[in-house]
C-alpha cells in the first residue's frame, strides 16, 4: 500500500513558523526582512571570524537605519553570542533593531560531537534561522559552539526542555537575553 510522501516533524514547524513570521509582517503593516544564507567566506561583524569555519548557532541582525561598517544588511554573526553582544552595543548606541535571527535548532537535524569539547553542529542556509521572538535559547550548557559556551536556540519548548535536560544549562527567552546573561556564560 502506497501511502504517499511522509512530512517530518521538522518540515512542518518550520512551514508553520514561516507562516508565522509573514502572518505577523502583515499585522504590522511592515515587511520584515528575511534571514539570507551565510556564504562561505563571510565573516562575523563582531568578531571577524570566517563563519563557516566554526561549529554552533549563528545569526543576523537587520538595522533600521544603519548598518555593519561594510555596509552590507544584514549583518552577520558567527555565533549568537557575537550576535547579541553586536546587537546589544549597537541598540545601546541608539540604533533600533528591525529584526534579529538565530539558528533555530528545532528545524534542523543537529548534530553533537566531540568527547572532550561537545560541539554542535553549524546551519548557514536561510531556512535555517527563526526571529528570536520565536525562540528560547539553552544558556550555558555542556555544548560548545564557535566562542565556546553558548547559547542554543529552539523554537520548540520541547526541544529546548529535552537538550537541557541532556547537556545541562538554563532555558530563558532569546529576547530577554542581556549583557549580564552574555557576562555569565561559561562560569
């Protein structure tokens, strides 16, 4: 018996959290602007580290009226906690976000590897990364990602709940991160 094409779980949270995001954009009367892949040989607006060469979330940050010293939006972190500190110091410079994206681990198939540093595993494709409205991220856990401890972001409370419980470290929302939740990781 044929029973057609099976949908895994990750397909449609990520189908459901891209109707999400437009269904929000236009309740706003705004257009929000959409992650875009991270290409090999891009590098970390905070840090300057090749992206692609590192394990770990990544994300991007879009700017009202500024933007990265290049010039190039977004810009482009590689990891969320270059993403928040560049972020974080910028908003505190008076630029307002448009909108902020991490990796979202709940619409990919991770992986964690290594017997003394666990890394997880890097996704640079735009599909890849939810807005951090939409996601809680696992602080200070056992995995490592491209500035060692980091943050981990799930869209998915269970996802979240089951990878804490696995490598240990704290769950709060990806928004209500701070300077002080930066200054803590890794203690």
């Amino acid at each position: 018996m044929d029973v057609g094409p099976t949908v895994t779980r990750r397909e449609v949270t990520k189908s459901a959290a891209a109707v999400t995001v437009a269904a929000l954009a236009g309740c706003t009367g705004e257009e929000t602007p959409d992650p875009v892949d991270i290409e090999s040989g891009d590098e970390c607006d905070e840090c300057g580290m090749v992206i692609t060469d590192h394990p770990g979330p990544v994300g991007e940050t879009y700017f009202e009226e500024n933007s990265p010293a290049d010039g190039d939006e977004p810009a482009q972190f590689c990891s969320a906690s270059c993403a928040y500190r560049y972020t974080i110091d910028r908003e505190n410079e008076g630029w307002s976000t448009v909108a902020m994206f991490l990796t979202d681990y709940s619409s990919v198939d991770y992986e964690v590897s290594g017997s003394e540093a666990k890394l997880i595993s890097a996704h640079f494709e735009a599909a890849a990364f939810a807005a951090t409205d939409a996601l809680e991220v696992v602080v200070d856990s056992d995995v490592e990602g491209a500035m060692g401890s980091s943050l981990i972001p799930f869209s998915e409370t269970d996802d979240a709940e089951a990878f804490a419980d696995e490598y240990g470290g704290q769950r709060m929302a990806a928004t209500d991160v701070t300077d002080e939740t930066l200054a803590g990781i890794g203690r």
